[in-house]
C-alpha cells in the first residue's frame, strides 16, 4: 500500500523508518476504505477478521490452537489467541519495543518470521495495525516468557509503554478494541455476521477450535472441525442426497502452493463450487478454480474413454456435464498471492493452475483406481448430464430461434413501455392476471412494463433443464428480458448484453402465497439467471399491508407498527377507536390502479427491496433448502431460521 509522502513531519527529529510508521497510520484513518473496503458494517466486521487472521496465522505456524472472540457489552470486542505471543522485545532498527511496531507500522506483521509465510489476512490482508488505526482505543496483553505486557493505543497511537503486568504460565495474544466512532457508521457488532466467518474458518483450518461469545446476551457457539473441507462439503450439501458415500478429500503441495480440495456428487442438477485463496473466498474464481476444473475434466474423460463408458454417446461431453451435481471446495495457501478482477475477487497467479491439477488429477485417478463403484455412479450421472444438457441446448436453440425468426418477438403476455433505454426502464414480474391488469393500469408506461405470470411458476430447483425451456413463463421471461443463454470455451453463460430492463420488480402478494411465489422466482434467477443478481437488476416489490381510515384521510402501514403508530396518531388528534377503519390488503387484487401506483410503483414514493448475495455458501444453501426434496433439513432450517430471522437472500 503506497505510503502518503505528501505530509510534512512537523516536528522534524523523526528519523526516516519512524516518519514512515506515523504517516502510514494516518493514511489508514484517512482512506480507511482502501484498506478495509467501507466503513459501513461490513467494514466494522472486517476488523475483526484481520485480528482473527493474525491469530491463524500462529495456528498455521503450528502454535495456535484456540481463538475466543467475545463481543463485550459496550461493543468493544475481545480476540484472544493461545499462540506464541507477540514479541515484546526491543527493535533495534526502530528502538521500539516488537509489539509496538507489531501494532503502529503498517504491514509489519509478518517481519520478524520469515520462516513461515504470511499466509491469512482479512480481505485486504492489511494487519492489525489497520484495525489499530480505526480503533478509538485498542489494548494488546501478551503472555509470553512467564510474563504479562500490556500496551494500549489511541486512535493507532501508543498512549502507554509495554507494561509489566504480572506472570503467567501460559502464552498468547489478547487484543481488546473499541471500534472509532469517528470512522464507522455503525459499531454494533453482528453475532450472525462473525458466527458465519468463524464457521468458515473452522472448516477451512481444520484442528483449529473457534469459539464466539456474546456477553450482550450471553449466547455462545463452538466451532470446530476434524474433517475441514470434507465436513464442509456435507454442510453445504445437507438438503442434498449425496450419489457417493464421502468426499473425496485432497491434500498436496508443490513449489510451496499447498492444495487442499474436497468434492461431493449428489443428485441436483446444479454446480456447487467455492474457492479460497488463503481462507479468503474468491468469488469470481481463478488460476485454481480453472485447474481443478481442468483436473475434473481431463480424469473424468480419460476414464470414462479407457474404460469405454462413452461409446455409445452421440455427443460430446462438455465440462459442464462432468460438474453437474458437484459440491467442492478448493482451498490453496499461496505464498504471495495476486488478485484481479474489479472486487479483487480473483487469483490470477497462473502457476497455480498447473499445481492444482497436478494435485488434483493425482489423487482423483488414484480414488476412480479404487472406487470403481462410485466411479460408476459419477460416471453414469455424468452421461445423464450430458444427455440432458444435449436436450436442453436444442430445447434452448429451438426458443431461441424461434424467437429470430418471429423478428425477436416480445410475449404476447407482455405490456412493454415506450423507453427503449434499458438504463430507465423497468418491468414488473406481477402474479395473477388480475393484479396484472391493475398494474397496467396503475403503470407509468414510458418507463414500466407490466408482465403477468400466471398459475404455478415451475420449481426449477427439481426441474431438468429442457423442461425449463417448455414452461410459458420461463420462455417469456427469457424474451421479454432479451437475455440468451450461450455456450462459450464450453462453459454457458447468461448475456445479458441486450438486457431491456435494469430494474427486474417482482410483484407479488404480500401473504404466504406471495411468499412463496417470490421464491419460486428467485430461484429460477439463482439458478438461470445469476447475473442479474449480481449486477443489482432485480428487486421485490413491496405493497402495504394495511391502510388506515379516518374521515377523509389515510395512512397506508407496511407493518404491525406502522399501523399502530397511525391509529396512535389519529387518536391523539382527538379521534374515537371507532371511527378508525383499518383496511387488511390480502392481495395486490385489493388495490385499485391508483392505490397501486402511489404505494408500490411510484418511484416517488414505493420501498424497493434489492436482492442481493452477499454469501454463496448460504444462497445456495437456502434454496436447496427451500425448494429442494429433502424435507426434514427444510424443517430444521425454517425453525432456526425464524428464530433468528434473516433468510436475506
Ligand atoms: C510477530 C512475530 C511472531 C508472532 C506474531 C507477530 C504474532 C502476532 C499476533 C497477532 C495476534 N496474535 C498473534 N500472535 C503472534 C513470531 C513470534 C516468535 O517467533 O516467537
């Protein structure tokens, strides 16, 4: 990270490594985006995950193994490691003590040991000294030697010396922060948000126990895994039905890249892929996602031809087909790793390619070798795979071309708008005919476009492919949107080039039905349609749930609050319980055009929702869940997750 240069030292007897440590910090407070991404509550948690990664970084020195993470009372939170200990003694260089410099300079982390890589780091693997910087005050105590030292810090300044705070008999890092309030938006601490991280590093750094506590209201969880990325797996997968007995689990290393990988078929339809790059998740791949996918292909076709599986096939396989139904995690520890990609969310080191398939390709010959039953059954669902791929894709042609030939045709079902600027324009998904009447009327039509579903949207989680292609729905959505799926470097992708709308609205009753319509659509985009996601195109309409009367005026309520704030409000103004009618909107049907348009379309005045991901692992998850056939898992997550609720998908 460039240093700011630009700042005169005022003081001027500074020597040069010390000026360096001062302006250093201050950059951090000055951007601290560019260090921890934002400043909002996703910034917050950040700081805790580079704590947390310089205690993993002793647990994968061979030093570490327990880290407590305690959110405290006053939203100061505690992080203790059981690792060597940061070391107290003095730098010569800097004439301060190693703790200090370990706290105040930049990037300092890893100097003192260069035997052991640095191979964590939060997403931007900045240090402790960043979350240092961003701390109203930060206390470190380190036992080491037989002995407690404690220092604390202002705002990433040493406000005390290394103290001597008595002895001890064990080793280890503690360090306590009180986020700035002068930085963040927020400093409420989420036990969800750091529950899920510490879930993931668990399975990522098996042996490694973590444990969260929360002294708000006194909740606690344990998070530990014998198996990592095989248990991880079968987490991913528990509303899955798995097609061989256990993961296939990976391990090498070569030219000091170490590789860990675990796969799992099961019987859906859809490809589970998850990569981390020194426990950092890197969502749009890489250089080690392309070499397993190549490992996977070049094995799989190897044996599937030598033993003369694919004889009777009158296609070719594509990569796809052998990924079908495939849950993996590939997770590689690299010593100098360089992302890509606007969000950084690439590896793009290319030796890393070779080593993984190397690995991988190994150790999958050697498991087909000994596993010819399971290797059997991955074969076959791979041949079904590619057969149905094969129907899909002339299934797919036969719409697609079907819609050149009609000139590119829109849905007859489609009430387009005037705008041809997909930038203003909109379309409303609307359930029902008859609320899609309304909408028609209700709509602007220079820049809304109304499309009624009608009946039962298809459960694509359970669907085969080709039959997505037959459903009147999905067909029209494919056309109205002006999106195609195509097949490029055998992989498909969704283009979205003429995309005609960059705002998707769904628009459905506000009731369980509508509920669950919503995700039957939600699905369909997850799994069809991923990009729209991703790019923030696609949104959910929210219509109110009451309107209060009195007289002349009304109050429309989206919530149980709302509506007993309004009947407050009226009745403060002096008005009788009785003369207070509260309206229930069961439906959008309920509504006429005008109530429509003033409650849920005006851009003036409706609440949007944006549906985003803000995690894979979890998205995929919960509409396996939801939509899929494994119903007791379904149970157990519905009741977990109303407990807690937050399925914000
Ligand atoms: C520098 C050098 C050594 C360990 C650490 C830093 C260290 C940092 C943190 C941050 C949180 N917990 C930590 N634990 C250790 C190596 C120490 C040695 O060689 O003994």
């Amino acid at each position: 990270m460039a240093e700011d240069k630009s700042k005169k030292n005022q003081k001027g007897n500074y020597d040069a490594s010390n000026i360096t440590a001062l302006e250093g910090l201050e950059a951090v407070r000055k951007r601290p985006g560019m260090y921890i991404g934002s400043t909002d509550e996703k910034g917050l948690h950040h700081l805790v995950y580079e704590v947390i990664d310089n205690s993993i970084d002793e647990h994968l020195a061979g030093y570490c193994d327990e880290i407590v993470t305690t959110i405290h009372k006053d939203n100061s939170l505690t992080v203790k490691d059981d690792g060597r200990g940061i070391p107290v003694g003095m730098h010569q260089k800097l004439q301060k003590s190693a703790l200090e410099v370990v706290m105040t300079v930049l990037h300092a982390g890893g100097k003192f040991d260069k035997d052991t890589y640095k191979v964590s780091g939060g997403l931007h693997g900045v240090g402790v000294s960043c979350v240092n910087a961003l701390s109203a005050e930060l206390t470190a105590t380190v036992h080491r030697d037989g002995k407690i030292h404690q220092q604390t810090y202002i705002r990433g300044k040493a406000s005390t010396p290394v103290e001597l705070k008595g002895e001890t008999d064990i080793t280890g890092t503690f360090v306590t922060f009180y986020p700035d309030d002068e930085i963040f938006e927020t400093l409420e601490f989420r036990f969800e948000t750091l529950a899920k991280r510490l879930r993931e590093l668990s399975y990522l750094n098996k042996g490694l126990k973590l444990l969260l506590h929360d002294e708000r209201t006194d909740r606690s969880e344990t998070y530990f895994s014998e198996g990592g990325l095989s248990e991880f797996v079968q987490y991913l997968d528990e509303a899955k039905t798995p097609l061989i007995e256990k993961p296939i689990h990976v391990t090498g290393k070569k030219e000091n890249v170490e590789v860990e990988v675990a796969m799992q078929y099961n019987t859906s339809y859809s490809e589970n892929l998850h990569a981390y790059v020194n426990n950092i998740n890197t969502r749009d791949g890489g250089t080690h996602v392309s070499g397993f996918k190549r490992a996977v292909n070049r094995i799989f076709t190897k044996y599937g031809e030598e033993n003369g599986f694919f004889k009777k096939l009158k296609f070719k396989i594509s990569g796809e087909d052998f990924r079908e139904g495939l849950t993996a995690v590939v997770s590689v520890k690299v010593p100098e790793p360089q992302f890509k990609g606007q969000t950084k969310g690439e590896l793009g080191n290319s030796e890393v390619t070779a080593i993984v398939s190397q690995c991988v390709g190994e150790a999958l010959s050697h498991y087909l070798e000994e596993n010819p039953k399971d290797s059997k059954r991955i074969i076959d669902k791979v041949i079904i795979a590619a057969t149905a791929r094969h129907a899909a894709r002339q299934a797919r042609e036969m719409v697609q071309r079907k819609n050149v030939l009609t000139g590119g045709g829109l849905p007859g079902k489609l009430s387009d708008c005037t705008s041809k600027d997909p930038g203003e324009s909109e379309i409303f998904l609307v359930e029902g005919d008859s609320a899609g009447g309304t909408a028609k009327q209700g709509r602007d039509r220079q820049f809304q476009a109304i499309m009624p579903l009608r009946g039962k949207i298809l459960n694509v989680e359970k669907a085969l492919e080709h039959k997505i292609y037959e459903n009147e729905e999905i067909k029209n959505m494919f056309l109205a949107l002006g999106v195609s799926i195509e097949e490029k470097d055998d992989e498909r992708h969704l283009n979205i080039e003429k995309l005609r709308y960059h705002k998707i609205i769904i628009m459905c009753d506000a009731d369980v039905d509508g509920s669950h319509i919503v995700t039957l659509i939600l699905t369909f985009f997850f799994r069809y349609m991923k990009p729209l996601i991703e790019n923030g195109y696609i949104y959910i309409a929210t219509p109110p749930l009451y309107l209060v009367k009195k007289g002349k005026n009304s109050v429309y309520c989206w919530s149980e609050e709302e509506r007993q704030s309004a009947i407050d409000t009226y009745v403060k103004g002096g008005a009788s319980e009785g003369s207070i009618k509260v309206q229930r909107y069961k439906g959008l049907g309920e509504m006429n055009a005008d109530q429509l348009w003033e409650t849920t379309m005006d851009p003036e005045e409706r609440k949007l929702r944006r549906v985003q991901i803000d995690d894979f692992n979890e998205s995929d998850r919960v509409f396996a869940m939801l939509m899929g056939d494994e119903v007791p898992p379904r149970r157990a997550f519905i009741e977990e997750n109303a407990r807690y609720a937050n399925v914000d998908v």
